[in-house]
C-alpha cells in the first residue's frame, strides 16, 4: 500500500525526520539499504542517539515500518532522501549515496511527486546531480512532471531544546512551485520555514552554518596554543571575552572536531569552489590548525607521562570521553582516534572509559574498554579528559590520584594540566 513518505537513510537525520513526520500523522516508511538497520529497527531497536527503543516501538505501533525493498517507492507522495554524504580517501566529496539513491527513485517515480534532498552537499547537487538522474531514470520533468526540492537537515545530536519542529527550516525548489509544494510538506510538523531563493542558495547556507563553526574552533584552537606557549590562561581570556554582550560568539578550544558534519562540510564547499577556480583561503587555514589539535594533546599527554614516570613505554593512559559530542553516542570523525593512535605509537597502554561507545578501534585494532571509573583513574598513570559528558563529576575528576590532562577546561585540582 503506498505511503504519504518514504524517508530514504535511517540514520542520524532519516530516523529522527521519521519520527516526526509519524508524530504529525503521516503514513511513513523508511528505507535503508542496510539489512542490519532495518531488522533493528523492526524489532523496535534503535541505533541513533536522541532516539529510544520506545519512541521506536511507538512508531512501529504508529504504521511505520523499516525496510530495504525500494518498491516502498511506488506511489509515495513525498520521498526524502538522508543518505550520508561523506568524503573519499583522498577528501573529495563522495556523492555515491546521493547517486544511488537517486536512481533508486527514478525507477519508481510517478507524476505528482515531490522529492526532497536533504543531504548536505555542494552548491548545484540538486539541480546537476540529483535532477539529471531522477529525469533520466523516469523520464519525467522536474518542474513540471514532479516537484524537486533541497532542504538542509538541522539535526543537532543530543539538543532536547531544539527539534525538528522548532528549529527553523529551510526550504527551496526547483521552481515557485516545486517549493511551494515542498512547505506545505513541512509545514505539517516544523512550526517555521525559512524559503530561500533556490536551492543552491539553500545548499550555501548549510555549509555557511557548519563552515562558520569550523573557522571559528579553528580561530579558539589557535589562540589556546598561542596562549601555551607564552603563559597566558586562555579559559580565564575566554570568560572574559564571553562576558562582551555583542559582537563577540564564544567558541572553545578542545582536541580536535568530529562528527559528520564539521569536519567534512568546509570541504565541500572548498573542493566546490576549487573546481570553479576560486580558493577558500581561510578554509585552508583552519583546516591546517585544526588537524594539529589532536597531536598536540598528544605531546602534552606524552610531557606529562615523562613527569610522571620518566617515559611513556609501558605509561597507563585513560581517554575519558571517545565519542565527537558529549553525551550523544556518535564516533565517527572523533580526534580521540588520532589521540589515541599518537599515544600507542609513543608506547603507552592506552584504554578508554566512555558510557556511550561499547567499542572503540583505532587503526583496526580495538582499544580496551574499562567499566569503573574510579579504579580505572587509579591504575592510570595519566587521564585525559577528551570529552565532557555529564557523568564526569569535575569535583571528583580533580581530586584523582592520577595526573589529568583536562582539554575542556572544566577541572580544577592540584594534579590537573590545562590543555
């Protein structure tokens, strides 16, 4: 039976659109060409974080089922396509997702249809790669046989404050219409939308927001090792900087960015401009301070391993925190890898305490995993705090035997090193 939605990718963006689109009362199936997410998913069980078995378990109750047969396509309504948007070995844009699932639709679109893309791409995805392969596949017009529209996902992992719904969203078309028919959609569970110009407007703004993040961690990462080096406290430079009511957006220094999001959107959007011979020097820039983050926690880590014990052979090392976001269960991109990686080489045993990831590789091989915090600091030689979850009491951090080197600048004791 044909469904008002197919939601394409299950993942960080397609379960939690899922979920809202089953809240406003919309027949939604999801599509996913993972056997292992689906089965989950029809079992009640979920695998993003922000949302739970039961929330799960409520939309399976609600009509909404999972699967990995793109027949769910025919007929649907509204397809919106989530799939990942990732970077290749050599950090070009991988629209591999996009292109497939793209085809995927084609097969099956009808006349009528609006499809949205919400993966977050290059200015001009939707209009020369997206359009191209849905009027090949089908033969039909976008514009004017089906509506084609792009609106960038806002999902922030972990934000009970923002949702979907009251999170302003943009939203573009093709056409007038292919975006008028594209609000009407998403004015059935988002409260305000944003309509740009065309969807090359809506694709820039995306990597605009995580772009200007990116420069801006950057910027803060560069002044805490300036800071470093000549003896300046850059947490107590930044509670003062913050104190300015205008004109000032506080930003912290940390060990390196993660995520899906800031660490590959700026290259979009600087391999985009490069093929159109413009260069992103400020992109440059920040990426090449940002990759040195992790190493340089790394050679504080390795400092005070030589204070501890006189040489990092055989030092025990704890990583407090491996996910990229604090209290949200999320891996991908973290720099706790290359932390990690840096401190085994150096030849430190190095384990890892983090509620929210059950196991952690670094270069194929799995880091051990401990489950009680207190003993494992008191075996350790040396923690660092690479994460702040919730569970991390400051108070309790600070008064641990072992040496700690905080890079949230959250700790205070008198065994506590500031990155």
């Amino acid at each position: 039976m044909a469904v008002e939605l197919v939601v394409m990718g299950l993942g960080h963006v397609g379960l939690p659109l899922s979920r809202a689109a089953v809240s406003a009362g919309l027949t939604t199936a999801g599509y996913d060409v993972s056997a292992t997410v689906v089965n989950g998913l029809s079992k009640g069980r979920s695998h993003v974080g922000g949302v739970g078995d039961a929330e799960v378990t409520a939309m399976l109750d609600a009509g909404f089922h999972a699967t990995d047969d793109p027949a769910v396509l025919d007929g649907a309504q509204t397809v919106v396509i989530c799939v990942p948007t990732g970077l290749t070995e050599k950090g070009l844009p991988d629209l591999s997702a996009v292109e497939h699932a793209a085809e995927a639709v084609a097969a099956r679109l009808r006349p009528g249809t609006l499809v949205v893309l919400e993966s977050t791409s290059y200015p001009g995805t939707t209009e020369d790669v997206v359009r191209p392969l849905l009027e090949r596949g089908s033969g039909l017009r976008a514009g004017e046989d089906f509506h084609l529209a792009f609106s960038p996902q806002r999902i922030d992992p972990g934000n009970a404050t923002w949702t979907i719904r009251n999170t302003p969203k943009i939203v573009s078309g093709r056409t007038a219409l292919c975006a008028k028919h594209a609000v009407a959609f998403y004015s059935r569970f988002v409260d305000h939308l944003v309509v740009a110009r065309g969807t090359r407007e809506a694709e820039m703004a995306k990597l605009l927001e995580n772009t200007y993040r990116y420069v801006n961690i950057a910027l803060v990462d560069e002044v805490a090792l300036f800071c470093h080096e000549t003896g300046i406290d850059i947490w107590d430079v930044l509670h003062c900087a913050a104190s300015k009511p205008f004109g000032f957006a506080p930003f912290s220094p940390g060990p390196g960015v993660g995520g899906h999001c800031i660490p590959v959107d700026p290259r979009y959007l600087a391999a985009r401009a490069e093929s159109q011979g413009f260069t992103f020097r400020t992109l440059a820039a920040a990426q090449d301070v940002l990759s040195r983050m992790p190493d340089h926690v790394v050679d504080r880590a390795l400092t005070l391993l030589t204070e501890v014990r006189g040489h990092p052979e055989g030092a025990r090392v704890l990583l407090l925190g491996v996910t990229y976001k604090p209290d949200v269960a999320d891996v991908r991109e973290t720099p706790a890898r290359q932390v990690a990686a840096g401190l085994l080489a150096a030849g430190a045993d190095v384990r890892y305490h983090d509620p929210y990831a059950t196991e952690f590789t670094v270069d194929g091989r799995a880091l051990p995993r401990v489950e009680h915090l207190r003993d494992a600091m008191a075996e350790a030689d040396v923690a660092i705090l690479l994460q702040d979850h919730a569970c991390y009491a400051r108070e309790a951090l600070g008064q641990a035997r072992c040496a700690l080197l905080d890079t949230r600048g959250n700790v205070v004791g008198s065994r506590v090193t500031l990155l």
